[in-house]
C-alpha cells in the first residue's frame, strides 16, 4: 500500500489526549473518521442520511 493513498482532509483536537481526523481514500474517495485517544484509536466511514458513505468524487478537493 503507498504511503500516499490516504490523505488527511481535517483535524480537530477534542482534548489534551484526543483527536479526530477525517481521512480520504484517493483511490475510492471514501471518507472515513479517525479519532484516537493515548494508546487506542478507532477508523469508521462517514455515512451520509441513508447509511450510504460519503464519497468525495472531485480529487481536486484533495490536499496535499
């Protein structure tokens, strides 16, 4: 897997030991949320009101 498949779009520190990151997949546009705390960390897709995730399709928006 290449190192720059997944690119970080947003962060936010929710406190001193947690954050959450939204990351996208460049080959999918798959959007997902990655929050960790100290030593624990959870990845699950962002899904729009149908339960269907949210696909960023204009890889322009990508930063990099």
């Amino acid at each position: 897997m290449a190192l720059d498949r997944f690119d970080i779009q947003g962060k936010d520190s929710l406190n001193l030991f947690t954050d959450a990151l939204v990351v996208v997949d460049r080959e999918t546009g798959v959007n997902y949320l990655f929050v960790h705390r100290g030593y624990g960390g959870g990845l699950t897709p962002l899904l729009d009101s149908d339960g269907k995730p949210i696909i960023t399709k204009d890889k322009d928006n990508y930063k990099r």
